[in-house]
C-alpha cells in the first residue's frame, strides 16, 4: 500500500537538505519532489504557485494538483480527501506562507514512518504551531476519519479484478509436401548379335574327260548367289514403374497450458482516529491510496 508523506519547510536549502537526507537513507530520487515557491508568487500574483524543481520522474506539488485555481489548496485537498477538512484548510494555510514543500512517495507503512522522522529532523515545520502563530482559525470542519465514519456520505470502494485463462486453437501451417514430375535421359546400352552372309568364289583346277552330265551344263546361262546381313533394330517401350500419392494422416496431442493469472486483492486495515497532535513537527500527511483514506502524524 503505497503512501504519500509531506514536509513544508520555510527555505528551499532547508527542503533540498532534507531531500539529501533522504537519499542518504536509501530513499530514490525518483520517489522525492522538491517543489519550492515561483519568484512570481513573492509579488503576490499567486501565493500557491510552487514550481518542481528536484529534477525527478514524479510529479511536482503544483503539478499534480494542475495549474488552474489553488495549486497547493487542490494539492491537500486530494491528500486529505475534500475541501471541507481541517486537515486540508490548516497545511493549505500553513503551505502558502512557506518556501518549499517535499513530497515522499513511500511503498509501505514503515518506510513513511522513518520519511516523517528524517524530514522532522531537518527542520520540517511543525504545521500546528504554525498554523496558531499565525492566526488560522478552524472553520469547523471534522478530520476525515471522524466524517467517515459518522456520517452517511457514499463511502469509497477499492475493485477487485481477477484474470481468468482462455485457451483456444489456431490453425497454423507447419510444412508440407510438393510432387514435381521432370524428364531426365541417361546413356543405355545392349549388346547383340548379328549375323552377315558373304558370297565367295573358288576355283579348283580339273583335268578329265568330259561326261554327259558335264555336256548338259555346257551351254550359256547364268548362276546367281546372293548375300543377306541382320542389322539391330531400336525400339523403345515405355513402363509405368511406380506411383507416387500424397495423403494425409492426422494425429492428436494433448498439451497442457502453463501460466499464470491475477487478482486483486484488497486487505481492509483498521485506522484508529487520533486527537489532538503526536511528534514534534506534525508536518506530514501519509495518503493510503487502496482506500482513499488519510491519517495524519
């Protein structure tokens, strides 16, 4: 539960003092403002008007509380929860008159407590003395913690969000398959064998009587012979060897989902209200912000 606690200081050494003393104590600059009085406020054009000048990543006193009407009124206002407080009406008061205000941005109970002791120790206005030495009278109005819980007024709630996990499915392509058909020629070759005829003439000498057969054959005429030779033949026959099919199979998984969700939740703490003033300065407000309620050191 994050809190908000506020010095006023009369000087800006002072404030700046005291934000190095919080830096020293481990305190991020980030979490420190130092808003000091603009030079116009002193010609009295706006006796509210504060300027941050810490340099940090948080938001100054006027800054926060917007530059339009009471910077610093609308400032305690927020802190305190309303105009109509005392609370609001007596640190507006005691604030306008001062140099510089600190604001410390604190992320728990103890770490606001031990701002307020380190800004008491600097110098931190003590907002009720202050506030009787000069002149501030009370216009009647009851510290927030009183009207809260006296009165019927609508009381502030705090929403509890919880996260619930939803798992879907998406289809998504995770790869696949292409058949692509291409013709390729490769070298083949086959052995055959293959048979020629040739003619040949011989002659052989003779010597004996002729015969009657031999008289028969002595006239003109003609005697023919002819040669034949096998020559290859190329054919070619095409086959189907194989199929190639694409298909699908599908399978299933189960897969478990781990994550992790989240919920508000809001832890009420008791305030017990306090009179009267506790401490030496009672210059700091500590904001809680789950419940908008304030108390005061």
């Amino acid at each position: 539960m994050s809190q908000t606690v506020v010095g006023i200081f009369d000087t800006a050494a002072e404030a700046q003092n005291a934000a190095q003393q919080l830096q020293a104590a481990g305190f991020s600059l980030d979490h420190v403002d130092v808003s000091n009085r603009s030079a116009q406020s002193t010609s009295g054009s706006d006796s509210s008007n504060y300027t941050n000048t810490s340099g940090t990543a948080t938001e100054g006193v006027a800054d926060a509380a917007g530059r339009t009407g009471d910077g610093i009124g609308n400032f305690f206002s927020n802190l305190f929860g309303g105009d109509e407080y005392d609370d609001t009406q007596r640190y507006s008061h005691v604030a306008r008159s001062a140099g510089s205000i600190v604001t410390v941005h604190a992320h728990s109970a103890e770490n606001a407590h031990q701002a307020a002791e380190i800004l008491d120790a600097a110098g931190a206005i003590d907002v009720n003395e202050r506030a009787t030495q000069s002149g501030y009278q009370s216009s009647g109005g009851q510290a927030y913690a009183e009207t809260n819980s006296n009165t019927g007024t609508e009381g502030m709630s705090a929403k509890v969000i919880e996260e619930n996990l939803q798992v879907g499915k998406r289809v998504e392509q995770t790869g696949g398959a292409r058949l692509r058909s291409r013709i390729v020629e490769r070298p083949v070759e086959a052995s055959v064998r293959l048979r020629e005829e040739h003619v040949t003439v011989q002659r052989n000498p003779v010597n004996r009587p002729a015969t009657e057969a031999d008289f028969n054959t002595f006239k003109e005429g003609d005697i023919e012979v002819t040669e034949s030779a096998e020559r290859a033949v190329v054919g070619k026959e095409a086959r189907v060897v194989e199929e190639v099919t694409l298909g699908k199979e599908v399978t299933e998984r189960e897969e478990t989902i781990h994550d992790t969700v989240r919920k508000t939740e809001v832890d009420v703490e008791r305030i017990e209200g306090t009179t009267g003033t506790t401490g030496t300065t009672g210059t700091t407000g500590t904001a809680y912000d789950a419940d908008d309620t304030t108390t005061r050191r």
